[in-house]
C-alpha cells in the first residue's frame, strides 16, 4: 500500500527522510554512470530524458520547501538544513498555503474527529 501522510517523532522521521533522501541520490548517480557508459544508453537516456526529469522532480526536497508541523497554535514550516534558495522560496510557498488555509485553526477545530480512543 501507500501513504499520503507519515507521523513520526522528530528523530524516527529525520531517520527516514534522511534514509530516503540518500537512496534517492545514490539510484540518481548510478542512473548517470550506467546511461553514459555507451552509445547505446547514451541514445536510451535521450528518449528518457524528461521522464527521468520529472522522476528527478518528484524526489527533490527542494521542490517542497518545507514542511509543516502540527499541533501548534501558529503555522511553523521546517525547511532541510541544506536547503538552496529554490527550496527556502518553495518553504515559503508552502507557508503561505498553510496559513490562507488556517491549518492550526483546522485542526483545533477537527481534533475531535481525529482521536483514536485505545
């Protein structure tokens, strides 16, 4: 299956981000070596090209910015420690949306739908 949303604690969520942000440039750089090697992929990676773009996009933290965190009272959004200025403009995006949609006040006013009695 698949997730839209992970809750986790800031050190577990940091652990996988981190994970997966790794793996993510590893399969990039060894995508990059094995279409180079020939003539062969060299004309596969031109057929390729913009989906491995897109693919690229979708795994990029700076394309999001920043996320959210919840359970405060005022919207703060967290950007990548080594975020570019690509990525602090799309934090700000981010943080914009989340204020013109109140998500602090959405929340409070949802929580009771979202408690899961154990």
């Amino acid at each position: 299956g698949g997730a839209d949303v992970i809750v986790a604690d800031g050190y577990t969520g940091n652990i996988m981000l981190k994970s997966v942000e790794g793996v993510g440039k590893f399969l990039h750089k060894e995508l990059k070596k094995v279409f180079l090697s020939s003539t062969k992929t060299k004309v596969a990676a031109a057929l390729v090209k913009g989906d491995m773009a897109k693919m690229k996009k979708l795994i990029d933290p700076g394309e999001v910015g920043g996320t959210p965190f919840l359970g405060l009272q005022k919207t703060v959004i967290k950007a990548h420690g080594s975020s570019g200025a690509r990525a602090i403009e799309n934090a700000i995006y981010q943080a914009v949306r989340a204020v013109e949609a109140d998500l602090p006040g959405e929340i409070q006013r949802n929580i009771q739908w979202m408690r899961v009695e154990l």
